[in-house]
C-alpha cells in the first residue's frame, strides 16, 4: 500500500528527530545544573553566533520583537523620532518601533526582491512633512523571506540623511549579502529564533547583534532591567528580555546542523526555479547574494485560488501580509512615505508560500511542484 504524503510548511518534529540523542541530552544537562536564565550555554551561544556571523557582539534575548526594540532603544531611538520601515512584513518590525517611542513612517518595496526600496527611502525622507514634529533618525530595513536586502542603496541614503541603519534579520539569518552575512550590515541587527525560522528554537528566543562596543554595551543593559555599574542599580529603563538557557542549549545543537540545512534548503529552491520558473513569478536573487530560503515565495495574479487548491490536495502553503503592517488598525496613524506603497500593494495581493524546509522528502518536494502546475494546467 502506498504511504500518503502529508508535507508540512515547517516540520519541527522531523528536525527534532535528526538532532537526537544529542538534542535531548542538551537539554537535560541544563536540567541538571539548573541555572535556567543566564546559564553557561547562553554565553556559549552568544559567541559561537558572533563568530558564525563575523560580528564582534552577540547579544542574546528573549524574542526578536525585543531584539528590535532593545537595539532601537539602546541606540538612543525614541519619542519624536521618525524610523522609516516596510510595510511588507509582520507588524513587529514597526510594533518595536512604536514600543521604543518613536514613530514608524512606511516605506516602499521593490517588486523583485520584496524588500526597501532605496528610492522610496529617499523620497520619504525627504517629503517628511516638518510639520510633523518628527526627526528623520533611522531605517530599520527587512530582509524578506530570506532575500539580503540593497545594503549599497541603502546605506548610501542613510548616510546622506544622517540617518542609523538597523536591519530586521528575523527571516535572514544564514543569508549572506553582498559585503557580508545578513545580521553583520549597517550599525546593529537584530533575529528571531521563533520555531519557523531558519534557526529557530523550541519556543521564543532572539539575538542582536553589533560591531559597535558601545552599542553591544547598551544591549547588555537594556535587556537586563537597566542593571549596571558598581554597585549595580537599575540605572537606565530597561526590560526583562533575557534568552532562556534551555533555548540556548537547543540553539547550539541546531547551529551543528545549520550549515547542512542551509544546503537542503537550497535544493528545493533549485527545484522550484527549475520547475515552476514557467508559470509563476520567482524571487530575484541579487548576484553576489545567497539567500538561506526562510520562505519561498512565488507570485501569481490568481494567488487566492491557486491557495486554495494547494489546500485542497494536501499541500501547504501561506499567504504573507495579505493585509500589510500600515493597512493594520494599531498602525492606522503611522505616516506613509510620498510616493505610496504600490509594490507593497502589489505583493500583497500576489505573493505565496511554499514550503521549502530541510525535511521535506523528494516525493514531498514532487507533489508540490506537481499539484502547482496541475492548477495551472486546469
């Protein structure tokens, strides 16, 4: 009898599996010494990321809304400042944003990437109304879906303006840009190991990260209730953000595997370059960039039926910012940059899914390029 194929979007089970007995075993020594927050392994973490990524700080905590606001408000970001963001991607981009004091003002994508568009980000600094009562002060820039933002473009109208230059790496971690791996850009980055990222954990957890020693000093601070100095006191506001010691040990044993995951990721994007490059629109990958494939995103104008029938025949799949973060009621009063949000707009309205994690077996992998082009053929 032949087996049924049930692909999942993400499958940690399958990942937990191949990581055993040493996934367990990681866990258990932390059991054992019982030192749950701050333990050996988070430090141990923090360093291994730091050299992985080629940055000098590696700064652990407890998610990666955090992760942003704790950088945004280590680097002085707060009220009456204006952060210029992307619409196109989860609201916690300008959530942190707004948690920090500041103001997000949204920026434009471009098509072919899904990520800031440099001109929009000119344009939108320089319409800011004055009388808005904002001063332009950072770009906090998304590397969608795993795809390495412009870091050239954008950081030749970041300094042109005085402006800092954040990265959200929440879907990129594993990516590598053109100058160096996402995260390691700009003055300060900050991930998420939420379970359906690339690296992700067994629950929340995130990281930042820095070359600047003032900067990793200020994240140490911030995310530790404001405790510095001798003797330590609460001497800034800050917040209880610090990454779980179990989750950390988790990290280190995913890390071991990392590397080979990123290759098997790469694979099944290969397959659907190959494959599905016919009927739908495939992400541009800049030259000189390696995308880690977070996500695979593919476009098409009838993107809602042809969802829906992937459904229909066992196939997952996810439509991404359907309703993107300034359409969102808690962002309804955050400006838009002059020019508008037509790419944006438009991804919104054609932009899908598929899985492409490490696990999927061949026959998985046949089934959803199958099951795409059976739609297209109809």
């Amino acid at each position: 009898m032949l087996q049924k194929l049930t692909p999942q979007f993400i499958d940690i089970t399958r990942q937990r599996d191949a990581c055993e007995p040493r996934m367990s075993e990681a866990i258990h020594r932390v059991l054992d010494h019982g030192r749950f927050v701050s333990g050996p392994e988070v430090a141990e973490l923090e360093e291994k990321l730091a050299t992985y990524l080629g940055v000098k700080h590696a700064v652990g905590c407890a998610n990666g809304t955090d992760a942003l606001q704790v950088l945004l408000r280590s680097a002085g970001i707060g009220q009456g400042d204006a952060v210029f963001v992307p619409s196109l991607t989860y609201a916690a981009t300008a959530e942190a944003v707004m948690l920090a004091g500041a103001t997000p003002v949204f920026v434009d994508v471009e098509v072919a990437t899904g990520n800031m568009s440099a001109a929009s980000l000119a344009a939108a600094v320089d319409g800011l109304d004055a009388g808005s009562g904002l001063t332009p002060k950072a770009v906090l820039a998304v590397d969608l879906f795993g795809i390495p933002a412009d870091h050239a473009a954008l950081s030749e109208v970041a300094s042109a303006h005085g402006l800092k230059l954040f990265y959200d790496a929440a879907q990129s971690f594993g990516s590598v840009g053109t100058e160096a791996m996402c995260g390691a850009l700009g003055d300060g980055a900050a991930t998420s190991f939420y379970p359906s990222k690339s690296l992700g954990c067994f629950g929340d957890g995130g990281a930042m990260f820095t070359n600047d020693d003032d900067l990793a000093d200020a994240l140490r601070v911030v995310r530790d209730h404001g405790l510095y100095g001798a003797p330590k006191a609460h001497r800034v506001l800050g917040t209880n953000s610090r990454l779980d010691t179990i989750q950390a040990a988790i990290l280190l044993v995913k890390l071991e595997v990392f590397d080979e995951e990123l290759n098997l990721r790469q694979a099944i994007a290969d397959r659907y370059i190959a494959e599905l490059g016919d009927l739908v629109g495939l992400p541009t990958v800049p030259e000189g960039t390696d995308p880690c494939w977070s996500y695979y995103r593919i476009t098409t104008d009838r993107r809602d039926d042809l969802h829906a029938f992937l459904g229909e025949q066992g196939v997952p799949s996810v439509v991404y910012y359907k309703e993107a973060t300034h359409l969102q009621p808690a962002f309804a009063a955050a400006p838009i940059g002059t020019g508008g949000l037509a790419g944006t707009e438009e991804l919104s309205r054609t932009q899908l899914c598929l899985p492409v994690h490490p696990y999927l077996t061949e026959p998985e992998v046949d089934m959803i390029i199958d099951n795409v082009r059976r739609f297209f053929a109809r």
